[in-house]
C-alpha cells in the first residue's frame, strides 16, 4: 500500500518546473548579491566618512581634553590656595572643612541652577486617540 507521501511526483512535473525553479533561484541570487553590494558600499562609505573626520578633528578633541584637565588641576589648585589662605586664620583642618563646604554649596547651587533650567511642562507624551475604523462601527445588535 502506497501513500501520497511515498509516490514519487511525475517526471512531466520536473521538466516544466527545474528550468523555472533554476532561473527563479539565479535571480534571487543576483538581487541577493546587487542588495548585499549596495549595503556593503553604503557601510565603506560611512565608515570612510568618519574616518575622515575624526583625522579632522583629532587636534580639537585633544586640545579640549587637555584643556579640560587643566581647568580640573586649577580648580583644585585654587581651592588649596584657599585653604592655605584661610590656615593662616584658623587651624588646617578647620580651613579644610570650611573651603570643602563651600565647594559643595556651590555645586549644590550649580546642580539647582541646571535644574531650574529643565524645559518646563509634562515629561509624559500623550498617546493620541485612536481612529481605527473597527472603532467606528456600530454593533449591529445594539440599540
């Protein structure tokens, strides 16, 4: 006894169909390779144009990079200043303490400041009401 699944499909079937089905297939493979071409030339020129520019850029980021950390280094350049400063009134320790608070009042300040200039208003975006058609349908069994 012989199922669907053991016969064996008619040989007329595979004359008509593997010329259609090798053609089919080559062309797949012709889109396949032409899209794979194009996302390949779009990735070299991206990865080309950053390359170009961070040459361009370089000296910039180095020349803020150090100049960054040399505003740090002055910061803390200044406030050991002070607290020498102030050493000649009151004891080091105390001195210390004093230019420390100072230092974290100011950038309490600083932190207040920058969030007193937070764009005013709802944080939360609203969801806008739906207008899917099903939704203005009326039940056929209301009344």
């Amino acid at each position: 006894m012989t199922t669907t699944t053991d016969r064996t499909r008619p040989r007329i079937l595979d004359r008509l169909t593997d010329p259609l089905t090798g053609r089919a297939r080559d062309r797949i493979e012709r889109v396949e390779d032409k899209v794979r071409a194009a996302v390949q030339h779009e990735l070299d020129a991206v990865g080309l144009s950053m390359r170009t520019r961070a040459v361009r850029i370089r000296p910039s980021a180095i020349a803020f990079g150090v100049a960054a950390l040399l505003t740090v280094t002055a910061i803390a350049l200044f406030a050991l200043a002070a607290v020498v400063a102030l050493s000649h009134v009151v004891t080091l320790w105390l001195s210390a303490l004093l230019v420390g608070a100072a230092l974290v009042l100011l950038a309490a300040g600083a932190a207040a400041w920058g969030r007193a200039m937070l764009p005013a208003g709802n944080p939360i975006i609203p969801v806008p009401l739906s207008t899917h058609p099903a939704e203005e349908l009326v039940h056929p069994w209301a009344d």
